[in-house]
C-alpha cells in the first residue's frame, strides 16, 4: 500500500484454471558472473504516475553520479511488459524498481485476513489486452493489474473482489515467472533495489532475480508507504555508495535508521 491506496492484480487464467487471486497493496555472485557489477544504474520510476517525489529521483541520481556511476531514468509510462523484457541486456550493475508490487491471494481468503503471502508482482504501466504477450499470458507468467482507491479489508471472497474491480482500468503485473523465462540475457551481478511493498514478504521474486545473475535483492516484507521507501533508498544509497558497507550492511544499517513503515509495518530485508 502507498498510503491509502490499495492494487489488485488477477490472473486470469490461474483464477479460471486453479482458483489463484493475487492482490497488491499499493504502497531492495550468481549465475557465473564473478565480475564487479557495472558502474551503470537505472531508477524504474513506474510510481512517478501515481505518487511521484522528484526530489527522491535528485538525491538518488547525485548520489549515484558522484560514485562514478553513469544513470539512466526510466519515467512511469515507459514501464512496460517489454522493457522488463529486455531489462537484464541493459547491464546495470544497479536495478532501483520504484513500482507498485503485491502478493498473491487465494480463493476462498482466509476469514478475517486479506494479507495470505504469496508470490511477489511487480506493476507495469502497459494497459492489459488479452490480445497481446499470448504466450506469456498463457503460461501464466502475467497478470492483470488493477489499482483501487478504497480498502478490501472487510471483502473475504474472490467474486466480490472481482466485481469491485470489473470496471477499473486494468493492467500487466510481472510474475517471478517472467523474470525467469521471458527476460532476455542474464544480470551482470546486479543489486536489485525492490522499493515497492512485500518483496521480500516471500523469495518467488527475488529469488528469480538471483536466478537471472543478481547479486542481491533489497525489499521489503510487507506493506510500505511511498515516502518510507523512497527515505530508506535514499539512505542506503549512501551507506553502499559513500560509506562503502557491503549491501547486507547497508540494508542493516539503513533498516535500523529508519525502521519499519510507520503505518503499514513494512521492514527492509536482504536477501542473496
């Protein structure tokens, strides 16, 4: 959840197939690579269309700029199926995902409790078309994306949640399924930067992203607001960056800076 908010992604084909709902709350050497990373970065900045902070984008790219690194800045409209797609030829030695991303829910949700972990999914900004990535969607490795603006806490049934969303513009969400078979080449020792809510709440995604030649995953294990996460990744730039900790000291010292999500609970984690 980015405060308020909440998101709501449904595989098709799981729903019809085996029941499967997943449903987001709006709200950090493998595979051969022994290499330093390169000293490239890119700031995924799919957020920017519903809660931007262009002095987060600032700080983060000075302080990126004055390690060395070379910075490229992805706005919200270009956050597509593709270029996740294509994203791993890039060869960034530093992934930042700001996006919203969730969980998967099952059918029928447990009595009481809308929060059941599962997957991780990230949201792209590219309308849903059951006309388009057929082979992908057919393999269940995409999903469809809808953001709400009203809590689902008290809604405990999949038809009801489907019928509150029937009208709301949908989305693709990538699937730890598409980061594994459907991406193009493999990381160079990558440190992804996981900003959105319940990335590391299970390991499906970013232990796809480790699969893929990731160094590291940086999320957080459950809910976060947008100016929490966009404070503590500021601060653990600095701690990689300027004070030259390791990424699992970094994480460390910066979730000890500033905590959980004041509001949702959220703690940044490490995972390798």
């Amino acid at each position: 959840m980015w405060r308020s908010k909440a998101a709501l992604m449904i595989n098709l084909l799981s729903l019809l197939a085996a029941g499967a709902l997943a449903f987001v709350w709006l709200g950090l050497p493998v595979g051969g690579y022994d290499g330093p990373p390169p000293m490239t970065a890119v700031i995924i900045d799919q957020l920017s269309l519903t809660s931007p902070d262009q002095a987060f984008v600032d700080e983060a790219t000075q302080t990126l700029h004055d390690a060395g690194y070379t910075v490229d800045y992805v706005p919200g409209k270009d956050v597509t199926v593709d270029y996740y797609r294509e994203l791993p030829l890039k060869g960034y030695g530093l992934v930042l995902v700001r996006a919203h991303s969730g969980f998967v829910l099952r059918d029928p949700l447990p009595a009481g409790d809308t929060r059941v972990p599962g997957d991780t999914f990230l949201f792209t900004s590219e309308a849903y078309s059951d006309d388009t990535h057929i082979d992908d969607q057919a393999s269940r490795r995409l999903s469809v994306a809808y953001y709400v603006d009203t809590g689902l806490e008290q809604i405990d049934d999949a038809g009801e949640l489907l019928e509150k969303f029937r009208n709301e513009p949908r989305y693709f969400g990538i699937k730890p399924g598409f980061i594994e078979s459907s991406t193009h080449g493999r990381f160079p020792g990558t440190t992804v930067v996981l900003m959105g809510c319940n990335g590391l709440t299970t390991e499906a995604l970013a232990q796809a992203f480790i699969d893929k030649g990731a160094r590291a995953v940086v999320g957080w294990n459950d809910l976060v607001s947008a100016p929490h996460t966009d404070d503590a990744t500021a601060r653990l730039l600095g701690h990689l960056l300027v004070d030259r900790l390791s990424t699992k000291e970094a994480v460390a010292q910066t979730a000890s800076e500033v905590g959980p999500d004041p509001a949702y609970g959220g703690r940044l984690e490490f995972y390798e």
